[in-house]
C-alpha cells in the first residue's frame, strides 16, 4: 500500500463532480504515468485522504471508490468517490491531496 499511497503526493484537485448516483467524485490529476501504478490505487479504497485547499482550509475523507481510466492519449483520468457530503463549492479547483 506504500506505493499506492507515494502516488497521492503527486495528486491535484482537478474539479469536484456531484453524481446523483454515487455522491461527490473528486477528479484528480496524477504526475506518475505508468498504467500499472495508477490501476493500483483501487487498493486505496477504504482509506483516508486529506484534502488541503489553497485557501487554507483542509478536509479529511474516506475513499468510498475509485475510477481509473486512460485518456487516448495514455493520461490517467482518476475519481475518487467519497463518503462524506460537502457542499462542492468549498472544495477548491487545485487544492493537494495526500493520504493519511
């Protein structure tokens, strides 16, 4: 789990997607490129993750799920599907993420 955690220090908020269905989903962006990396970070589920905006404030989650996709260009597309309900518009656009 090491590995999969040493990736999330290199994740970046993107944008906070509210699906009906599933809750909130926070799209990331990864710097790491390789595929087998990043299709191990469905191991994070059940984790807990920190998310500290650039306004200062910081929120902590539970990874409810994890999507990994590929961009046809080969650039790794995250979300990952939390548990709490925020309201999106106080999780900013750029803010870190890290695992705890």
């Amino acid at each position: 789990m090491r590995e999969e955690a040493d990736l999330l220090e290199t994740m970046r908020l993107e944008d906070v997607i509210d699906v009906p269905t599933r809750g909130l989903v926070l799209k990331i962006s990864v710097e790491e490129t390789d595929p087998y990396k990043i299709t191990k970070l469905k191991n994070l589920i059940g984790s807990k993750i920190a998310v500290s905006n650039v306004d200062g404030t910081s929120f902590e989650f539970e990874i409810k799920d994890v999507s990994v996709s590929f961009s046809i260009a080969n650039f790794p597309l995250i979300g990952l599907n939390i548990r709490e309900r925020v309201d999106i518009g106080r999780i900013k656009k750029g803010s870190k993420i890290k695992f705890i």
